[in-house]
C-alpha cells in the first residue's frame, strides 16, 4: 500500500528539517505512483504532482511530522481543494418544480441513483419529488424505476414504451406541478457508448424542461474511461455536477479527482450500494484519504500528530522508576496505542523508551486482543486497577467472569503486567539492584 512504501521513504528522511529537493522528489514518486493506482488520468497526475512539488519546497517540517509525512498532507490538503473544498450541495433554486436530470452511459446507475436522489431529497430536505422514466428503449426501465418509486412512496410519471421521451418528460412536468411536487427527477436512457441520437434526445430534454441541475452518473469501477464520457457529456449538456456510483467496490475513486479536474463539475453523491439507502453526500476529505490508499496515509499522519505532551511524559516515566505503573496508566496507554498501532510505536514517543521498545517487540498485540486485555481491565474496579497487588485468585476469577475471558487469561495478563513493570523500571534506572522490588499479584 501507499502507506507502506510511504513508511520506507519516510525512515529515511526522519530527522531532517525542511523540504528538500531529494526528500519531496521521493515522497511524490510514491504519491505519483498511488494516484495512478487508483484511476487518476496521467495529465491529472502530471499536473497535480508538479503543483505539489512547488508548494512544498523549503516550508519548514512540522515538529511532529518526518519529512515524507508532511509531503503526504500537503497532497492530501490540495486533493481536498482540487475535489472541490468542500460539499457542494444540490443547487434547486429558481423554478418550482425544480428539475434534475440523470444522465449517462447505460448500467452507470442512473435510475437506481434518481431512486436514491428522490429519497434522500424527501428524507432530509423535506422535499416532494415526482420521479419520470424516460428510457423507453431498454425493456425493463420504466419498470425498474417505478417499482422503485413504490418503494419509496414517491408518484412516478405513467410511461410506456411507445412514447417519445422528450414528449414524456414535458408531460411529466406539468403532471408534477399539478401534484405539488417540488422536485422532478428525470431517468433518461443511457448507450453502451456515447452516440449522436442520445446526446441529440438529452439536449431537447434539455431545452424542454430547462433542469436546475443535470448530474452525471459515472460508474467509479469504469476508472478513466468515465473521464472521457464524462468530458463528451459536458461538452455537449453543460452538466451541472457528477454522481459517482458503486464506491462500495475496490475503486479508488481516481475518477472523482480525473472528472472533477477535466470538467470542472463537482461530485455531489457517491452510491455505496445497490439499495436506495446506500448514497452519501460526497465528501472530498473521503475520497482524498481513499484516493491516497484507503486512509492508511491519514492513519499515519495522525499517529505522527499524536504526542505525548511532556509533563505527562514526565509524569510516565516517574511512575515507571517506581514501578507505580498501574492497570489505569496501562489502560490510557492502551487507548492511545490503539490509535497508534503498536506498543513499540507508543514507547517510542516516551522519551527514553527507545531500548525498552525493542525489548519489548514480543509484546506486540494485534487489535483483537488488545480489545480483550481492554475488557478486563475493564472488569476491574478502580482500586484494582490503582493497585494490581489487590489481585488475589477470588478477585481474578471475578474478573474473568466480568469479561468473558478464562481465568488463565487474566493471569497471563498480569503476569505480562508484572514483567513489563520490571522491565520498566530497570529501564528508567529505578528500583533496588539485585532486586526486582516488585509485588507480585
Ligand atoms: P442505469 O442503466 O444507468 O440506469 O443503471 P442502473 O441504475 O440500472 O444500475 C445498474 C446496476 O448497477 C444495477 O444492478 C444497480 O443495482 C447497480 N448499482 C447502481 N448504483 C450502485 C452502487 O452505488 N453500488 C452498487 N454496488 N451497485 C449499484
Ligand atoms: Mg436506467
């Protein structure tokens, strides 16, 4: 993953100051390398990196940051900008009903998106929308969209396959004003491929009903190809914003970035599925994490942002040479170092804990069982848990009972609790040579 490869850059940079030539050369080859993965076309890529690279040369490296890393959130802050800052929001001002034409290659998503679109209008805007088929030529469309429509309870234009869409979406119109609907949504018929007659019959749709808004359905799994329909669609419809469908899948959304840069119109809805639920407002922040590899960058930048302030270093490290290090400590330091991914990671932040760390490598726990020691320190009471000498057998079988583990569970735990104590104080240079000084539970 971008992520990993990016952890490789980043070891080699720790510790350096600025930006350099050589440190943000390695850091956008690898982010070069991740947009292309997921689907971003290479002109958008070419463009993208060289603005990087511009922004970022000689600013200063933030404290908590490696070079490498800062490099990633000056990329992921300019795809946030580049997929457009922020929300864009459905713009149904002007005339009443308000129209909103689907359009798009055939399977893209259409129909099932005006479905989404509809509920979601009526759901959270309070809104009453009129649903219309006009894709008369694939046998089961008008079908589909009104089954789709009785699910939802919205009224749904009567097509039939013998009527003219154009003919069927001025109708429509006025039957939607008669019923008081405040917003239309149009279904229009999709090709395999781009053609002349449909790109003819959308522009006197068009014309016709004059939408406050035409989006784009653009299928996320179709990668570059949706960039150049999508550019064909604009040209020709002026579209007015892009839904980008079946994000549920491995894309890496490249394409919301790729149309967004070629058309200038922003992705309003992302589908998530195929029920009329599965619709989100599209969030730029998201699908740049996304486009940069599943969050797993993020992740790492906001790992290297967590620190630990001083005096709590401090206060650690004092608990440490006395060995008063109790399950409480353990369990805020286990919440953290969930965020962090590892124990070696954490004990890296406490100064001095470098050794200790690789000390202690085996006592790398994977998530699910840290939830599990979580649980039971959980089941302690707070006393226990200030004071781990209390743990007699009675008490430590209450708790196994409290947290579902076994019994040998919880002694496995506190014998680790108890190892990991020692060696912390031996490591602080605390407690009494010769002697481990430690109670045992
Ligand atoms: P149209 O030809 O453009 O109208 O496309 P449809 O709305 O008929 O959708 C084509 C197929 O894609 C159908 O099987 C839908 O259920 C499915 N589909 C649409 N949107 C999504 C989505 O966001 N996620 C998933 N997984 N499937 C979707
Ligand atoms: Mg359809």
């Amino acid at each position: 993953s971008l992520g990993e490869r990016l952890e490789g850059v980043f070891k080699r940079f720790r510790g350096q100051g600025k930006l350099t030539e050589e440190n943000v050369g390695e850091g956008l080859r690898e982010v070069r390398l991740a947009l292309l993965e997921a689907d971003v076309n290479f002109k958008v890529v070419k463009d993208f990196v060289d603005r990087v690279r511009e922004k970022s040369l000689g600013q200063e490296v933030m404290k908590s940051l490696t070079p490498g890393q800062q490099v990633v959130k000056i990329v992921h802050e300019e795809l946030v900008g580049l997929l457009g800052g922020s929300t864009t929001e459905l713009d149904l001002r002007g005339k009443t009903p308000a129209g909103i034409m689907m359009v798009g290659l055939q399977g893209s998503g259409k129909t099932t998106s005006a479905g989404k679109i509809a509920l979601w209008l009526r759901r959270e805007k309070k809104m009453k929308p009129y649903l219309v088929p006009a894709d008369v030529y694939r046998p089961a469309a008008i079908d589909q969209l009104t089954k789709l429509a009785g699910q939802i309870g919205v009224p749904v234009y009567p097509s039939t396959p013998d009527m003219n869409p154009v003919d069927i979406c001025a109708d429509a119109l006025s039957r939607a004003r008669e019923e008081g609907c405040n917003v239309i949504l149009y279904d229009t018929a999709g090709r395999l491929h781009i053609d002349e007659p449909l790109m003819e019959e959308l522009s006197r749709i068009k014309d016709k009903c004059a939408p406050a808004e035409i989006l784009f359905v653009a299928d996320a799994m179709t990668g570059q190809d949706a960039v150049n329909v999508a550019k064909s669609f604009d040209e020709r419809l002026d579209i007015s914003g892009v839904v980008l469908t079946k994000m549920d899948g491995d894309a890496r959304g490249g394409a919301a970035l790729s149309i967004k840069s070629v058309t200038g119109k922003a992705v309003k809805f992302v589908g998530l599925g195929e029920a009329l639920s599965e619709m989100e407002v599209f969030h730029p922040d998201r699908i740049a994490s996304r486009i940069l590899g599943m969050g797993d960058v993020m992740t790492l930048i906001e790992k290297a942002q967590t620190t630990i302030d001083e005096d709590e270093a401090k206060a650690l490290q004092d608990k440490m040479r006395e060995a008063s290090f109790n399950f409480e400590d353990f369990r805020v330091q286990m919440r953290r170092l969930k965020k962090l991914g590892s124990l070696e990671g954490l004990l890296k932040l406490i100064p001095g804990m470098g050794k200790l760390s690789q000390q202690l490598g085996g006592l790398n726990m994977p998530e699910k069982e840290l939830g599990r020691v979580e649980a039971m320190i959980d089941s302690m009471t707070r006393d226990e848990r200030r004071r781990p000498e209390l743990l007699n057998k009675s008490r430590k079988a209450r708790i196994a009972k409290g947290s579902g583990a076994t019994v040998a569970e919880v002694e496995q735990l506190c014998a680790n609790f108890t190892q990991m104590r020692a060696m912390m104080q031996n490591m602080m240079g605390g407690g009494k040579k010769g002697k481990k000084g430690l109670p045992a539970m």
